[in-house]
C-alpha cells in the first residue's frame, strides 16, 4: 500500500480543536506539519500532538514521508490551496510515491460566512477602520435601510434572481452595521448581532409553535390566525393599529389601517368630503372591497406611464447632426 500525504483542510469559522473523529485519529497517528502557527496549530499542541512548522515545500514534505506510512499536512485558515496544487502536480510526476489524500476535519455549517460579515463589519466600524461608517448613527442610516430594501423589491418585480441575491446582500449590510454601532450605547443598552439573532430565533419558535411545540393545525388560515393571536399576546398593544409602520407609502399604510379595522369588525365610517386625502383614502377603501391591492396598481399605472415618457423622449429625439 502506498504512502499517504493527507491534507488536513479546517473551517476557520468553527473552535479550533474542534475535529471529525477521524480528523483526530489521523493527527494522533501520523507526524502533523503546517506552513505557520495558528489556533487549529495550538489546539493540537494543548491536545498533547506534536506540529512542526515546515516551509510550503513539496520535496520537504516527500522527505519526511520517507519510511513512514502517512503524515498529515495541517492546512492553514485559507486552505493552502497552491501548496496543495504544488504537490498534486509534484505527485503526477511520480504516482508511485505517495498517495494525496484530502481530509475534512471540520466544515462551515450553514450561515458560516455571516459570521465573516460580522466580523468585517467590526473591522469597518472600529478605531482603523472605515471613517464614514463610524460617524454614522441609526438615524442618518435611516434612508438607507429604506432605499436597500426597495432596490430588493425592485429585483423581485423584475424576476432578477441574480440581483435579488445581490441586493439582499446590502440590505444585511444595513443590519449587520446598525447592530454593530449599538454595541457602543452608553450605560448598559448596548446590544449586537447576536442579540437580533436571538430575538429572532426566539420569535420564530414562539410564533409557530405547529413546527416547533406539536400544535395541530387544520391549514394556512390557522397558522396566520395562531401567528396573530400570539403577536398581540406579547405586544400588549392598546390598539388594533399599535405597531403599524407610520413611515410605509401612504397607499400601503391607508390599506393597513383598513385591514386591521376590519379584522377588528370596526365599523368606521370613511373620511367624507372632496378633498384630495378623504377621496384617495375611499379608493383604497375600494380597492380592498374589490380584491386589489391599491399600492400594486398605482405602481402598475406608474411605470407603464413612465414606458410611454420613454417612448415620447424617443420621438421627440433629432437626427444627429
């Protein structure tokens, strides 16, 4: 059976030390090298395993091979994937000589590199870092929060996937720096990540508990029902509007009050008169009687009416001269 070079590849997201089972059989059994100390490096020394520290070199490595059955390379946070490569094509040149074999000895769970965006935001947002986001405040990020999460509804009307994912990116982007400037509220508000992480997971276990605490539901009207009912339970609200977004597009805003006055069985009459506002609010008024979204029509009639100013700056354009 041929020697072995095993690559020892790490997730750097994870505890160091943290290994497979059989990730710590082979550095028990066989001599751990790596190209520069690291924690998985210190975690295995405290384990009571030997790491040499060896320069990235295929011949070193074929040296210490010699008269052994295997030896174990630690790979570093990267990967060392041009080490890796180095001594792929230096094997192919003589196969006999030993076998490259690649271990997973741990691997990012799902949601992993959100721990890297946390962890370029503190970067970004910290003594060094990046001036203009450390002068930013909840307030002057407001607008931009708005504007993201627009530009992502802007990708979803367009069916752009590929644009979804990107702007999604920069609506987390908002999140993650808003979270991280109130780490540094005075006096003992401060908070962070993890704690709208853990107010979320919190919320989403307590709010489905047919996933997550064994109740029955018969369908999806249920589900919203059960969702409600323990929304209002934890809010304590005085009134049926308590936790309306003010700031939402009027239409949109008109159409939730109505909503909610509804499911309230409140019967309020409508604003009277012949002012612009009362009219405009009795059409959203209709608009919901009849099944349509007001705010999606507008929108519709908006942008088809911008295709026909495109259209008309077109034929209103000259030949060139």
């Amino acid at each position: 059976m041929p020697a072995r070079i095993v690559l020892l590849v790490t997730s750097p997201r994870l505890p160091a030390g943290l290994l497979t089972a059989a990730a710590w059989d082979a550095v028990r059994q066989f001599p751990v090298f790596t190209a520069a100390e690291s924690e998985q490096s210190d975690a295995l020394r405290h384990a009571g395993v030997p790491v040499t520290v060896v320069d990235p070199d295929p011949e070193r490595l074929l040296a210490e091979l010699a008269g052994r059955e295997a030896v174990v390379w630690l790979s570093g946070p990267a990967g060392d994937q041009d080490f890796a490569r180095q001594l792929g094509l230096r094997l192919t040149r003589e196969p006999d000589r030993a076998e490259l074999e690649l271990m997973y000895g741990s691997w990012d769970p799902p949601g992993a590199r959100l721990l890297d965006a946390v962890t370029v935001m503190d970067r970004l947002a910290s003594p060094g870092g990046d001036p203009w986001k450390r002068a930013q405040t909840h307030r002057t990020l407001a607008q931009y929060l708005l504007e993201e999460s627009y530009e992502a509804f802007d990708a979803i009307e367009s069916d752009d996937l590929g644009a979804l994912r990107e702007e999604l990116g920069d609506v987390l982007l908002q999140v993650v720096l808003h979270a991280r400037l109130a780490e540094e509220i005075p006096d003992g508000a401060a908070w962070g990540i993890d704690d709208v992480a853990g107010d979320l997971v919190d919320k989403m276990v307590r709010r489905n508990p047919h996933v997550f605490a064994g109740a029955e539901v018969t369908g999806i009207d249920e589900i919203t029902e059960n969702w409600e009912r323990i929304k209002k339970a934890e809010k304590s609200r005085d009134s049926v509007l308590d936790g309306i977004a003010l700031s939402q597009p009027a239409l949109s805003l008109a159409a939730k009050i109505l909503q909610r006055a509804e499911r309230a069985g409140l019967g309020v009459p409508l604003p009277g008169g012949d002012d612009l506002g009362p009219a405009l609010f009795r059409v959203v008024a209709e608009a919901r009687a009849a099944g349509v979204d007001a705010e999606a029509e507008l929108r519709r009639a908006a942008l088809e009416y911008a295709e026909e100013v495109r259209s008309a700056e077109q034929k209103n354009v000259g030949p060139a001269e």
